[in-house]
C-alpha cells in the first residue's frame, strides 16, 4: 500500500541524488525508529540499490538512478528489525505506480474483511470507516457498497484522483499527528479505522501512531494487516527489503509501540496473504485489553528468540546461497538454449534482481498485467514491461515469478502460457520449477 507519514528520520534521503549517501561505518550509529535505542546489531546488507518503485521512461535508460544503502539490523531492545536509511516521502509516494484494486485476490480480501466488520461491529449509514493509505479505494468501496460513509487518506496524487473518480472521498495528504488533529477537528470520528500494508512504510513510527490513536479514541477500533518478520525469516523472503519497507514487524515489536501510545492488541490473526502477515485488532487500553490469540503469540515469539541477535544469525547466508541455486539455473537453462522473461514488476522483483545481478544478459522482459506500468522500464535493470500476452506470442520458455506472494493467482491467470508449454520459477525460499 502507499505509505503515508509526516516526517522523515535523521538518515533520510532527499532529492534525486545521482549517487546516494554511503552506509555509516557502524550500524552502531543508527538510532531505532521505535524506541531510540542507539547499537542496532547489523543482519543483511544488500549494498545500495536503485528505488523499487521507480519504474522509467525510455529515455530515462542514459541517465544514472539514484541509489540509496540497504542496510537491514535488529533493535535488541524492542525486537525492531528495520533499513538504516529512509529516502523521503514524497520522492517515493507524491506519484505511485502500485494500484490495488489490480490485483483480484487482493481486493477480495479487502471485501472479506469488510464484510466481517460491517457485520462485528454492526456498522451502519451512521457509521464512518476509515483507511489509512487508501490507495484507489479497494478496501473502502465494500464499506460504501454496505452503506457505510468512507473516508480514505492517501499522499499519491495519481492514485488519489482515480479513488475520488469511484466514489471514494478521499484526503491527499501524508498521515501523521497533525492530519490526525485535523480530521478529529473536523468531527470525524471513525468506528473502524484500517492501516494496512503501510506501518512498514513509515520513518515516524511514533507520529504514525500518535495520530492513529486520536483517530481511534475510546469509540473505535484500528485493524491493520503487516507482513510478518517470523515468515520472512523461515522462507527467506529477502527481497521484501527494499527502500519503502523500512521496518519489519513481529507481534512482539508491535506490542511495545502501541503500548507506548496507551494502545492495546485485542487480537491478532496469522494470515497467508502477502507471504504471510499478522492482521491486529487494537484499541484504546481504556477499553480493551490483550486477548489468547495475542498472548499465545507473544509467548511464542520469546520461544523462538524474537529479542536474540542469534536468531537471525544464517539469514545472511542463506540469501548467498539462494543467489548460487538461482543464477545457476537460469545459465544452465540459457546454455540448453531456453529463453526467460519474467512476470511482476513488483518491488520485490527488483530486489531480488538488482542483489543477484539478474538483468538484460538473462531475461528478455518483465510482463505484468497491470496497464500502469506497460511501457516503463524496471529500476536498475533497465528490463521493459510488457503485457502477459507477449508470453506466447514469444515462445517464451521460462518465466521467473518475481511477484511470488500473488503465485496461485498469476498461475491460474496464465493457463493458456501453461498450456502452450511454458513454465515458471519460483525462486523463493528455494527455487523450483513449477510444469504446465
């Protein structure tokens, strides 16, 4: 989702630098965007990589891309892992190429969960919901369709034009303390308020959450989703680390910043979306209180070692070696003559790309089914992005699935590649081949 903030942290990056700020010399100069702690134990360094989202022009190709550090570490503290470096908001987010609403599962999630809450809470015409990084309304269109008044908030102009097109009213703006002041100012008292997909995103955590706990107050309820630290370690989804995922949550490190803002997890759910994720319910401490599912998962967490550097010891390792597995399938299946392109100019693509080294030399293209980035270019490879179509009529012969969190979907979306003989890889946690 688009992420939305106020402020940025002392290691941002502004502009359009040609070449980006170095790493410190230690992550021991870094201070914790949760609780301030100065010593963050260093676990991955991915080395500076272009921004994941910054799909170009053509004739953008000559022009150098700026390149910021990607320096994952762990607060010991409050059991944060999260980047050193946060490149500014409004570089990242003003124009935003991910719209939601692109992506069916994704949207029938949305009506799921709203469809749930509509009927928990018992929402009705004199009701609000609320979201919090909005994007294109995905979410707030089944509240509207049940008759509840919608409210969305998103920085993205782009994306915020073609929400208010559907129906969905929506604030243009970074979310933080103040917007929150202003909206409760103006009467807005939200029973429902979503952040999902975007607590990641934000530099100011504490001023993210200050203003979500106004717009909670005693007579709401927040539900935010965030992908979860514990499956991103176990299937090594590394390349979920770029720029605008600045910080990587377990219950554990979502407990203690909520609790610093007089917020309380009533619940808690492990879901599979996204590679995994944890759905919280959370409310004001004045009126809820710490429910099984949270305390079990809390317990759990200190059984698997969430505060101890030791637990994320061979995740470094283990990056190294997929990086082996992988090139080495892709050269020997060139060297048998096969052609390869690959599916899903998401972030996490260029991730993986850009620390493998994966580009022009390997791939022919990146399709994706998305119109908004037809045309562009990926960041750092330079690879095009081409309709799903050019698959077959290519002869394609093996397609990397960059967008692996969306497998099943994009599977089934591309029988009749399948069916012509192609076949895809999947690179994550392990690479495998998956048949026609």
């Amino acid at each position: 989702m688009t992420a939305i903030t106020d402020a940025t942290s002392p290691h941002e990056v502004k502009g359009h630098p040609a070449v980006a700020p170095s790493i410190p010399d230690a992550p021991s100069q870094a201070v914790c965007r949760s609780c301030g702690t100065q010593g963050l134990l260093s676990l991955l360094d991915l080395g500076s990589q272009p921004l994941a989202n910054r799909l170009r022009q053509a004739q953008d190709l000559t022009v150098e891309e700026p390149r910021v550090p990607l320096h994952l570490v762990l607060c010991a503290r409050c059991s944060l892992v999260q980047i050193i470096d946060s490149v500014a908001p409004d570089l990242l987010f003003t124009d935003y190429p991910y719209f939601s609403s692109v992506i069916p599962s994704l949207v029938a999630h949305a009506k799921q969960t709203a469809t749930r809450i509509v009927e928990q809470l018992g929402l009705d015409g004199a009701s609000l919901a609320m979201e919090i990084a909005s994007n294109d309304g995905y979410m707030l269109q089944h509240y509207r369709d049940a008759g509840v008044p919608v409210l969305g908030v998103d920085p993205a102009r782009n994306i915020v034009a073609v929400a208010e097109a559907r129906g969905i009213p929506t604030r243009c703006a970074f979310f933080g303390r103040e917007v929150a002041a202003e909206l409760v100012a103006e009467g807005h008292r939200p029973d429902v308020v979503h952040a999902n997909n975007v607590l990641a995103h934000v530099p100011d955590l504490n001023g993210f959450v200050a203003g979500l706990a106004m717009l909670v107050g005693d007579h709401g309820r927040l539900v935010t989703e965030s992908p979860y630290l514990k499956d991103l370690l176990d299937n090594l989804e590394f390349d979920t680390i770029y720029h605008e995922h600045l910080s990587y949550y377990s219950l554990t490190a979502l407990d203690r910043l909520f609790t610093r803002h007089a917020l309380v997890i009533e619940e808690v759910e492990h879901l599979s979306i996204h590679g995994g994720t944890l759905r919280l319910t959370v409310s004001s401490q004045d009126v809820g209180t710490r429910g099984a599912t949270v305390l079990e998962l809390l317990a759990e967490e200190q059984r698997w070692g969430v505060d101890h550097p030791e637990t994320y010891a061979r995740f470094g390792d283990r990056v190294g070696a997929l990086r082996e597995e992988l090139t080495d399938l892709l050269d020997g299946l060139l060297a048998d003559g096969a052609s390869i392109a690959a599916y899903g100019a998401s972030a996490k693509g260029s991730t993986l790309l850009n620390t493998f080294g994966i580009g022009r030399e390997r791939l022919r293209y990146i399709a994706d089914a998305s119109p908004h980035k037809q045309g562009l270019f990926a960041p750092g490879t330079g690879l095009e992005i081409v309709p799903p179509t050019r698959l077959i009529e290519d002869g394609i012969d093996y397609v990397l699935l960059l967008a692996w969190n969306f497998a099943d979907e994009i599977l089934a979306q591309q029988h009749a590649y399948r069916e012509s003989g192609g076949r895809f890889i999947v690179p994550v946690p392990a690479p495998r081949v998956v048949d026609g």
